[in-house]
C-alpha cells in the first residue's frame, strides 16, 4: 500500500484515498491466513460460533457520530465480532456499519461493501453522507454498504495517549539523533499497547478480511459484492485469498500490490515521486520557465544542491523558524500528491533560493484549503488522531521489512538517499513507527493468486502517484481471473470519483449489475 508521501508522516495518515492515505505497504497474512479451500470454506482457524453468524442488525437513523449531515434513509447499526479469531470465545469489537438501500428495490441485487482505503479511514460515514454513491447503475441495485474497519472511527477505536512516532521534521543522520529517534518512538508505541487493549494486536488486514466475511453473512448474502479503494484493494485480496469461494463481484480500485513488502513500496514510490518532479522539470522548460534553470536536468541539480545547502545552512523566518532540506523535499512532495500547485511551489521556491522564505507561509494555508483558519471540531480532531495510529497499527502487523535498529535505519536512510536525494532520507525514516512497534509482525509480502475465486476487475489511473499503475499490472499478472480497466489521467480512484469518467463508470457498473468483465484489458480516455 502506499506510504505516505514526505509531506505527512507514516503516522500522520493523511493518504488514503482521500489523497491522503494513502498509503502504505501490505503483505498477506501469516500461517493464520492459508488459502480455503475452492467452496470458500475456511479452513484456518475455529469454526466461529453460531452466535455471530446469527446477530440481526437493529438499523437505526445515522446519528452526527457517525456524520453530521446523512443522505434521505441512511441507516446505521452494529456488528460484533472477536477479536482474536483463532480465540473465537475471547473478546469481541463491535463494528460500526452504514447502509444505503437499493433505489430499484425490486431489482434489489443485494449489498455491495465500500472501504475507502487508508488503512486507518473509516467507511461508514461516506456511505452515510453519500461521499461515495457508487455509479449510477450500481446504486439502484445495490445496498451500498460502509463499515469502520476494527480499531477505527466507530468500532472500537484504538487509543495512544502520546500520539504514535512521528518522521522527524529533520531526518536523524547520526548514530545519537537515531538512537533518541527511537527510544521516543518506542516509548509513544508501548502507551498506545497499554492504551488499546487486545484489539491492538489484531488490527492485521487478514482480520479485517474476516470481519467482511462476518458482515456479509450477518446481511445476508451469499457471495461477498465489494468495491475496495487503495489500501482497500488489500483487503479486497486476502479476502479473496481466504474465502474464494466467496467472492462476488469485486473491484479493486487504484491497487496495492501484496508481493512487495514495505521497502519495495517505498522505493517505488520514491521512484514515483521522482518522475513526478521530472516532469515537473520539463514542463517548466517547455514553458519557456527558466527562473529555476535552463534544461531539465540544470533545474533537478539546482534542486538538489539547494536542498543540500539549506541542510548545512538552514534559512530563518520572521519567527526565527528554520527551513532546511527536509522543507524542500516535504513542499515537493506536497506538490506531488496535489497538495499545493506546482505554479506556487515555482514562485516560493524561486524566493526561497534568493533567501525569501514567506513564501512557503502561502503555500501552507494553500495546502489546509480555503478553510484553513477555522478550527477543526473536536470529532475532526479525534478522526484525525484515529487515523493517524490504526495507519500505523495495520501497517505493522501486516508490513514484516521495517528496520529495526537505529543502525539499520540509518543504513536505510542512506541506500535511499542514493537512490533519490530530494526524498530518500524522508521515505526511510517515515518506517519509525514499525521500526519500533511493539507487536511482531503477522504479515509476509507474497503474491494472492485466488485459485477458485470468481473474476475480479481492477481499476486503475495510468498516472497514480499513490498506487502506481505498475501495482494494478502486476496484481492483474498474480490473480488467476482479473481484468484490468485503465483510466488515462492523473488521480486516485478512477471510478465514481470526480472529475467523472462515463466510460469508466458504465464499464465498472456493467461488471457489478450484470457480471460482463471488460477485455483483459482495457482502457479509457481522460
């Protein structure tokens, strides 16, 4: 899954698929999590008592927990769970979930679950408040279908008194600055296993995979009809992996490969990020643009060096704030995931190098919106907190390549500043909460082939800068049925999402209400 950009920590969990969020590594489950068998029977852990398969949802009118403003006929309503699905009679979490009916309740072809990615988002809200409606031919047959996933917004939410570890604001580059990098993450890691409970160590993707198969029989459907965004392709696979059986029409929508583990994501999207300010390069160039340099190449060594500059010899603000390397790399990287304009970036950068640094104070109020002076209500605050830890809390059971040490660290940091010198250091140390986290990983990064598990459709955009489309081919090779449907464009979930794309959404609904699978693939215009 997508790991977050330079812009925002591993722990700040803004990139999902809200932009945010994001993103992120997955891996497949552990022992725990072996495939079922071809009928779709579970075969890895104890059979669940009847109790859970038995629960009747008592819907509700969604309440301003759950989003201050619902669509006409939004219902909420809970779903238990264990918590430990190899102790099935332990603990259990209560799950938040979110219905729209079918508008063509006649045609009704039962519901079709939404996740929106992250890890860390939750999809109970953007069902209910119609953030997400699907296309317009899957929302008449469908009942969408939003849940918070275990630990998240409304069920059960995990908790770290001190917040979780966060990359800091200047990458460590001595064995002291990494050895208190780490001691201080450690110590924010154990309040939040104190803090959290038993769930803490069952917020593992293959869990959350259960947890779907629970609310689809709970709702009463034989097969499992899912849309999953980013991170939510993840799940979408190990539920594939573990109940193929199962699987109804599924799409998987700007896609996260499950073969590479945290370390390979990572140099992919350095990889990403790179070419982004490439481009960003050239187009200044064709432009006729020289105020950074004359050819592409002159502007990327101007980058560069200055960037390494600032890193000996910091500028200072009005307020005696410093900006250094790691702010250029961090606004590029704003820049990258469509944060702040490239144009505004040009203007402050180009201030910047005459030693002007007011301004970048622009391009922050450009980067919290329009709004970026009202306060945000303590609920966004608390969403916002909730989903920068389960980020971190998933991505550590599911992701087994972090570091370990401040001297692997260190090493990491290094190799990746090789690879790029405006993002390396940032990318490596955005790992320090895995580094350090608490619970052993359950995770290994290893291809879902889905043997027996009807066609999927994966959906991608050709420029992704959160799950490259690379992802979407590579996913396509490993599963035994898919089909790929390419969006040509720059974005992050390409189907129901704004800008619209009518080819896009009829070829995604057409797949969904009458099962037609588009070419092995295709492909869409802008």
């Amino acid at each position: 899954m997508p790991i977050p950009r330079p812009s925002v920590a591993l722990s700040a969990g803004l990139l999902a698929v809200t932009t945010t969020v994001v993103t992120v590594c997955g891996a497949g489950g552990a022992a725990a999590s072996r495939p079922d068998d071809a009928k779709g029977r579970d075969t890895s852990v104890p059979a669940l008592p009847a109790r859970f398969a038995q629960q009747k949802v008592q819907w509700t009118a969604c309440g301003a927990d759950v989003t201050p403003k619902a669509v006409p006929g939004a219902q909420c309503g809970w779903v238990k769970v264990p918590v430990d699905y190899a102790a099935p009679d332990g603990k259990t979490v209560t799950l938040r979930v979110s219905r729209v009916q079918a508008k063509d309740h006649s045609r009704r072809l039962g519901s079709l679950f939404f996740n929106p990615g992250g890890p860390g988002a939750g999809g109970a809200a953007d069902v209910a408040n119609g953030n997400w409606q699907a296309g317009e031919q899957a929302r008449a047959r469908y009942d969408l279908v939003g849940f918070d996933p275990r630990g998240i917004a409304g069920s059960g939410q995990i908790k770290c008194p001190d917040g979780v570890a966060e990359e800091p604001e200047d990458p460590p580059r001595t064995a002291s600055e990494a050895e208190k990098t780490f001691a201080d993450a450690t110590r924010r890691a154990r309040a939040c296993q104190k803090a959290s409970g038993a769930v803490l160590a069952h917020m593992d993707s293959v869990s959350v995979a259960r947890d779907l198969d629970v609310l689809r029989t709970v709702l009463g459907d034989a097969k499992l009809n899912y849309t999953g965004v980013s991170y939510g392709t993840f799940i979408g696979q190990q539920y594939m992996k573990l109940f193929p059986g199962k699987v109804g029409r599924m799409v998987l929508d700007g896609v996260v490969n499950p073969a590479a583990d945290l370390r390979q994501v990572a140099r992919l999207d350095l990889k990403t990020s790179d070419d982004a300010v490439r481009r960003y390069a050239h187009d200044l160039v064709a432009r006729g643009d020289d105020r950074l340099g004359a050819t592409t190449e002159e502007i990327l060594r101007r980058l560069t060096t200055f960037a390494e500059e600032l890193d000996r010899k910091p500028l200072h603000g009005a307020g005696g704030e410093e900006f250094t390397g790691a702010d250029v790399s961090m606004y590029l990287g704003m820049a990258v995931s469509g944060d702040v304009s490239w144009q505004r970036l040009t203007t402050a950068l180009v201030a910047a190098l005459h030693g002007d640094m007011t301004a970048f104070d622009r391009l922050d109020a450009e980067a919290a919106g329009e709004g970026g002076d009202e306060e945000p209500t303590p609920q966004e605050e608390r969403t916002e907190e909730n989903e920068s830890m389960s980020m971190s809390a998933v991505l550590c059971l599911d992701s087994p390549s972090a570091p370990k040490t401040p001297k692997q660290m260190l090493a990491t940091a290094d190799a990746f500043a090789r690879q790029s010198p405006l993002f390396g250091r940032s990318y490596a140390w955005q790992m320090i909460d895995c580094a350090t986290w608490p619970i052993a990983p359950t995770g290994a990064a290893e291809p879902v082939k889905a043997s027996g598990a009807a066609p999927v459709l994966l959906v991608s955009y050709t420029d992704d800068q959160l799950t490259p489309l690379a992802n979407a081919r590579a996913v396509h090779r490993q599963l035994d049925h898919s089909s790929l449907l390419v969006r040509k464009g720059q974005g992050h979930a390409a189907y129901a999402s704004e800008p619209p794309s009518t080819c896009t959404d009829r070829a995604v609904d057409r797949y969904l209400v009458g099962g037609k699978l588009p070419g092995k693939a295709a492909n869409c215009s802008g």
